[in-house]
C-alpha cells in the first residue's frame, strides 16, 4: 500500500523515492513486525486465555512438559498477523511472487487454525484427522503448481530447477515438476511442524531461514548481483525480501512471548504456515534443493521420527533415540530445554550460513 502511496508522490517530494528501494521497505516491514509483535501480542494472549484456548500436554511427551498445561496455544495468530500486515503495506501488491507466497501463508494457516481449534477448543486430542490436513496441503501445492506452470511470471519457470554447488547445470523435473512442489510444500510445512515441540526452538530457526532467503531473493531480483554471483536472474524476486523481512520481524517478534518459559505457544497456525512459506519461497526462488541445507535442522528433526518409527517397526521395538524428534532426546539426556534450544539455534545459524556459501562457492 504504502509503495504506491508514496512512489506517487515522488515529483511533489523527492525524499519518497526511498519507497522504490527494497532494502528501506524490507527494513522497515521488519520493524513493522516487531512492533505489531510486541505491541498487540499482549492482547491475543489476553483473548486466548479469555476463551480457553490452552494447549493440552500429551502424557507421552517428557514429564518435564506436563508443567506447560493450560498455556494459550493458537500463537500462530499473532505470528501471522505480524506476517501478513507488513507485507501489505510494505510489498508492491502487484508482484506475482508476493501474491504467491500470501496464499500460502494464508491457506496452510487457515488450516492450523482448524486443527488448533478442534485441540484446544473441542477437546479433540487428535485435532484435525491427518488425511485431511494432508488433503489440504497437497491441494494447495497443486495450485501452486499449476500457477507456476500455466501462468509463469516468466520464462525461467520451465520444470527446472538449481543444484547446489554447481553454476551450470540444472536439474530437469519435467513431468514431475508439480509433484515436486507438492512434496516440497507439504514437507516443509510438517517439518516445521513437527520441530515446533520447545519454546522458541521453531520460531528461532524460522527467523534464521528467513534471513538466508531474504539475502537469496535480493541477489536473485538483481541482475548486477546474480551475474556476479553466477546465479540464475529472476526478474522482481527482489521483492520476496520485503516478506522475509516481515517474517524476521515476526519471529523476533514472538520470541518475546515464546521463550523459555512460554507464555503463549504457536501450535499448528504459525508452524504449518511459517513451513509452507519457506518451501514456497524457496520454490519462486529456484533454490529448492537448498531448502535442505538452510533447513537442516527440520530436515533432521523429520529423519529422527523416521528412524524412531523405523526402528521400532523392524527391530522388535528397540528405539534408536529416547524419543523422537530428536529435540526430545537431548532433554531426556538431561540438557536443560533452553540449552536444547540455544544450541539447536546455533547449528541452524550454521546451515543457514552455509547455504548463503553456496552462492559463492560454485
């Protein structure tokens, strides 16, 4: 709103040619995030609590948790909004990518809400039955795909996509490039999911892939940069820098609430979303692969699971880690649950910082 509020006025007043640069507008729907984080983040708690939207502790889970019964859950409201606002006052609402990556911010919450809502609020221990949860992500990957297929913002979205490490090869998806992205949308947003089980574990490693894809998608929408970098040119990718930096300013945001100990937890609204967002990011920005690496710690978070249930099925029930995911496991081995956060953090900021290598290292 405000980009084309002010580039408007350009001629009348010079100074609000500053709305043309994506780096003011990204810093600024970073604050803007903070801000709405901090400031209204009382409030949400206040309703959540008001309506009993508390967070049920499975019995299975480490005894240390049980403490966190009745905790506000449904968090992701407050993350989202943080999200959503910024981005419309500060992206250009005409850009593909931008709208793009609304919709899925938009739909995976809607349907964390459902599934936050039958826990919290019905009692449904289960929350939504997982083959509809999936029904619902697999169509939106669908969408997604057809979009990118039917209606490319440009030529570059040809079933392709970038390997890591190598400046001059692509690999070819073809036919499976839209199941590609249903995989790619729909293991993003249940790894995030699934690593959401620590307060701030998930927000924080959120935030620091933000930031990676933020540096990703302003080289990307730059054609001086990208040349430099030997990386693939995508004409107004740029842009999905202003959402990243709605999304750092709302995992910093929230943080302030979900840190050790919480007062309010995400659940399934922000999780799913904040999963699905970074998949499709990386999808818009052709560095899919590299959703592996600045992802790392989800991806083994998810392998952990894996193994357990592996384990268990194949071995006569001997576990391979004291539970799953692997979050878990340390605090069994008696890392405080902080220490488990901070030091998962720290090994996130190193993928995170690895991947951005990748750029270089080609």
């Amino acid at each position: 709103m405000f980009y084309f509020l002010f580039t408007q006025l350009v001629d009348y007043f010079s100074a609000f040619n500053l709305f043309r640069y994506i780096t003011f507008r990204a810093a600024a729907a970073t604050i803007t995030a903070i801000l709405i984080s901090i400031l209204l983040g009382p409030l949400f708690i206040r309703l959540l609590k008001k309506y009993q939207v508390r967070e049920k502790i499975r019995s299975e889970g480490p005894k240390s948790h049980l403490s966190k019964e009745g905790t506000p859950t449904m968090g992701g409201l407050i993350v989202l909004f943080a999200i959503i606002v910024p981005t419309l006052l500060w992206a250009d609402l005409t850009n593909f990518y931008i709208l793009m990556i609304l919709m899925v911010t938009v739909w995976l919450g809607l349907i964390g809400f459902m599934d936050d809502y039958l826990k919290a609020v019905k009692n449904q221990t289960k929350g939504m039955v997982a083959r509809k949860k999936l029904i619902g992500q697999v169509l939106l990957g669908l969408i997604f795909g057809l979009l990118l297929s039917l209606a490319p913002p440009n030529s570059s979205f040809d079933g392709t996509t970038g390997i890591p490490f190598f400046k001059n090869y692509m690999l070819v998806l073809g036919v499976f490039y839209i199941p590609f992205i249903i995989i790619v949308i729909t293991g993003s947003s249940n790894a995030v999911n699934l690593t959401d089980g620590c307060d701030g574990l998930a927000i924080g490693l959120c935030g620091l892939s933000f930031v990676a894809f933020a540096g990703i998608a302003y080289v990307s929408g730059r054609i001086d940069f990208s040349n430099y970098l030997q990386i693939e040119y995508i004409p107004g990718a740029g842009e999905m820098a202003i959402y990243c930096g709605a999304a750092i300013g709302a995992a910093l945001g929230f943080l302030w609430f979900n840190s050790h100990p919480a007062e309010v937890f995400m659940g399934d609204t922000g999780s799913l979303a904040l999963g699905g967002a970074l998949g499709s990011i990386a999808i818009l920005l052709k560095k899919e692969l590299l959703l592996v690496i600045v992802g790392g710690v989800f991806v083994i978070e998810v392998l952990s699971v894996i193994i357990q249930v592996l384990s268990y099925k194949y071995r006569g029930g001997k576990r391979v880690f004291k539970m799953a995911p692997i979050h878990h496991h340390f605090e069994l081995s008696g890392w405080p649950e902080s220490k488990v956060v901070v030091r998962f953090w720290i090994v996130g900021a190193l993928f995170a910082l690895l991947m951005l290598a990748t750029l270089k290292v080609r």
